[in-house]
C-alpha cells in the first residue's frame, strides 16, 4: 500500500513525522509525494495557535476529499488531536483513526488494529482510539509528562529534509508555564532524552551524510536538569562536535536564562558550533513579562544581550516577539519598539498574541483588538525589515562559507546558506552558476558577496 504524509507545524513536530514515516517504510509500506497516489495519507497536526489549528483543519477536510477516490484510510495525529480528541471525532467522521501525542509508543499497533479492521464501521473504527481522560476542574491538574517515541524509533526515522541537514531533538515538553502557551497542556512537562540516545543519533545522522545538526527542544537550555540535576546542553554540544562528518552545529529556543557563562564559552571556542543564538525574548516590558510568567527582566536581557556580542563579536542573534499580550498599552509596545530599535537583531520574528483556552492569559482582562496587534506587528517587522537590509550590507565584499543546498527556479542560481542562517527560517545566499561550481551542490563553497536584498545576500564562487 501507498502512504502520503502532510506534516504541519514546528521542526519538533516533522521529527514526529519521519518517525511515523520510517515504521511504515520498516513495515514494507510505500511512501509517496502525491496524495493522488496515497491509500493511507497521515497528517500530522499542529494545534498550538489560531493559524495554525485552522491550517490543520483546512488540511484534513482537503485530504478527506481523497477519500472519494484512491485513498481508503485518513490518520490525524499531533498537537491537535492531543489537544481537542473528542472534539475533532464529534466533527470529522471522515478520518478513520486519531492518534494522541500520549499514544505514540503504541503507534503501530494502532494502525495495524485499523488496517486489520474488516468492518469499517465507523462506529467500530472509534472504538481503537483511547478513551478520553476525565476533565479536570483545575487546567494546571492536566499538566504531566507524556511518554515520547521508543530510542529506537528515532533511529530508523527517515530524513525529510534533504542531505545536508537534520533535526535532533533533545527533549519534549516545556515546564516554563508561560501563561500565553499551551505547549505544557498539549505536549506535557519537559522530558529529557539520555545523552547517550542523543548521541547515538547524531552518529546516525552523520553516517547518513549529514552536515548540519540542529537540536531543538521546547527549551534546549532546560536539557538534562530532570536527569542530571544540571543543564547539559554545553556537554551536549561539545560531544556533538566529536561526531566525524558534522561539520556544523546549532541549537534553537534558548530561553535567555537558561544561558549560562558555559554554553557562551562552548559555542565561542567550538568551531563547529555556529556563532548563532536564538533567543525568544517574548518581550522587554517588565510588566508584561511578568505578566507573561516569564523569568527575566529587561535588564537582565540587556546585559545577557552585551555579554554576548562582546564575547562572540561575530554572533548573530535572533529573536522572537508577542504584541499586543493583554494589557499591553502603547507606552509598553513603544518600550519594545525602541528596545528593537536599539538593539538591532540580526533576525527577528514578530507573532500577534493569540488566546488560547485553557492558558491563563485567556483569562486575562484588557485583550487587545485583532487590529492593533495586527498594526504592532507591521510596525516592528518594518523596522526589523530596514535593519535587516543594513547588516547585510555589512557583508558586501567579504568572503563567505556557503552550504550549497539546491538551484533557482531559472537554473541561473544556486542556493544555499551560510552558518547564520536556519533553512526554512533565515536568509538565503543566490550564487551565480558558472563552469567552475558547477558541482557545488551539497557542498560548502567559498564565495564573495556582491550584493544584498531585504533578507538574502547574492555573491559570486570564487
């Protein structure tokens, strides 16, 4: 039989999805691009705001229509089933199996009962999926740690995302309880993975060709305290670095107080470690920040700030941003604004808040209207857009290392990136194809920038 995937949301989730896709690849499946061609399509959930749940539902109802044709089973699993199961098995008789979060150390042996099923009543088909646990009265009662994959289903996951880069996932869960999230009450606590697992897969990866290890968790910072008593994400990076064949490394969602003196000397005096930090500050107000139960203030985001970039003057930092949390006035967006406007992040990410059920700040009085977080949020990003434009232009004429990833549309280009940009997330670097590069692809080729736009440079190979 044929399987298609749709994976939706964070870089966490598609781990998630290339787990799935390698158990049904190691039970002889096969897996296809074209839905058209799929008798069992799997989407994979992200529930974590508006967009994105309304995103996950527009996307299951299209696939449904597959159903009409070639496709016999529709499987949903991911954040939004974890976080409105019986909701979505009133609303979508159309899918055949919805699979928890909670479920995925028995994600086999659901499909198997579903695809062993003679009768396809629908009825019958509801009856595989776990009963749904009583609602508690109080939503802080709902937060536990979920089980994750089995180490070894992380092993025999299949890469989604080309040769040259892959995803390493160190924990799951997040124990911060920001009071706008509902990361905690849809994929539980913080959970460590053993050092020794996480090692093991990135020996993996390397073996497989790959360059570039990312690691990511909820917060990467939070790694290893539940096991070790102590953060080991410095160690962590360290032994990384260790692994023949990696030749670049970088970790995402660093809380800034969970980065210590240790983790800027490592990524300082590390030469496979990116010079990159991303840090999501949410906010520089000290009275939405508290608001926020987040664990910084501004001062202290202004010294970690300094003592960054006066250490690894190279750095690039990026950051992400809520506007218009409840309560936010003009005067506390103005003090974010300026705050951007002095600091000057090498990339930025601006979301408007969104309420979500279930997290305290729903409950919070003085919501901000849709369109003055709209208008906030265009504000900061057109100011981020003009300082974007002017540090790249600090590069123009400087030699850089670019991973060369792919070729443009025109087949004029190739495109890559450099080690201060994340794929999907960052800049990209255009270089023009000649004789002499023409077998730059997948390779790190030294070039020359010769000019910039809003957020890409464009160079030449030398």
């Amino acid at each position: 039989m044929n399987v298609g995937f749709v994976s939706l949301g964070c870089s966490k989730n598609l781990i998630d999805t290339e787990v799935a896709i390698g158990k049904f690849k190691k039970h002889q499946f096969c897996i296809v691009n074209n839905q058209k061609e799929a008798d069992i399509i799997v989407i994979n959930t992200c529930g974590f705001i508006e967009s994105a749940k309304e995103e996950a539902i527009h996307t299951i109802l299209e696939m449904a229509e597959y159903k009409k044709k070639r496709c016999q089973y529709l499987i949903v699993m991911g954040c939004l089933v974890q976080r409105y199961y019986q909701d979505l098995i009133k609303s979508l008789p159309e899918v055949d199996l919805f699979l928890k979060i909670e479920d995925y150390p028995k994600l086999w042996e659901k499909i198997e009962e579903l695809l062993q099923k003679e009768n396809k009543n629908r009825i019958e088909k509801q009856s595989l999926l776990p009963k749904q646990p009583k609602k508690e009265k109080d939503a802080k009662q709902k937060i536990k740690k979920l089980p994750m994959f089995q180490e070894q289903e992380y092993l025999e996951r299949t890469i989604s995302t080309g040769e040259n880069y892959a995803y390493l996932k160190i924990g799951e869960g997040c124990s911060n309880l920001c009071t706008y999230c509902a990361i905690p009450y849809i994929r539980g606590l913080f959970v460590s993975r053993p050092l020794e697992d996480i090692l093991q897969e990135a020996k993996m990866l390397a073996e497989k060709g790959i360059k570039e290890i990312i690691v990511i968790a909820q917060d990467t910072t939070k790694y290893g305290i539940d096991l070790y008593g102590k953060s080991m994400l410095a160690e962590l990076l360290q032994k990384i670095s260790q692994i023949e064949g990696i030749k670049w490394i970088r970790f995402l969602y660093s809380y800034p107080e969970g980065i210590t003196e240790e983790l800027i000397q490592t990524v300082k005096e590390n030469d496979k470690i990116c010079k990159y930090f991303d840090i999501p500050i949410q906010h520089v107000s000290n009275e939405i920040l508290k608001k926020m139960n987040r664990k910084t203030s501004k001062e202290k985001l202004t010294q970690l700030i300094e003592k960054i970039r006066n250490q690894i003057p190279e750095v690039t930092l990026r950051t992400s941003l809520i506007v218009g949390f409840p309560g936010e006035t003009q005067e506390n967006f103005d003090e974010l604004y300026e705050f951007v406007k002095k600091t000057k992040f090498d990339k930025l990410g601006v979301f408007p808040y969104s309420k979500e059920e279930n997290t305290p700040a729903a409950a919070m009085a003085n919501q901000i209207h849709y369109k003055t977080k709209k208008a906030r949020e265009r504000k900061i990003m057109t100011l981020q857009k003009d300082i974007s434009k002017v540090k790249l232009e600090e590069n123009l004429g400087k030699t850089i290392t670019v991973l060369v990833e792919a070729t443009s549309f025109d087949g004029k280009y190739f495109i890559g990136r450099t080690s201060k940009d994340v794929p999907e997330e960052d800049g990209i670097v255009y270089i023009k194809r000649n004789k002499k590069n023409e077998k730059a692809i997948n390779s790190f080729i030294e070039c020359q920038v010769t000019a910039v736009s809003d957020y890409d440079l464009i160079a030449e190979s030398l």
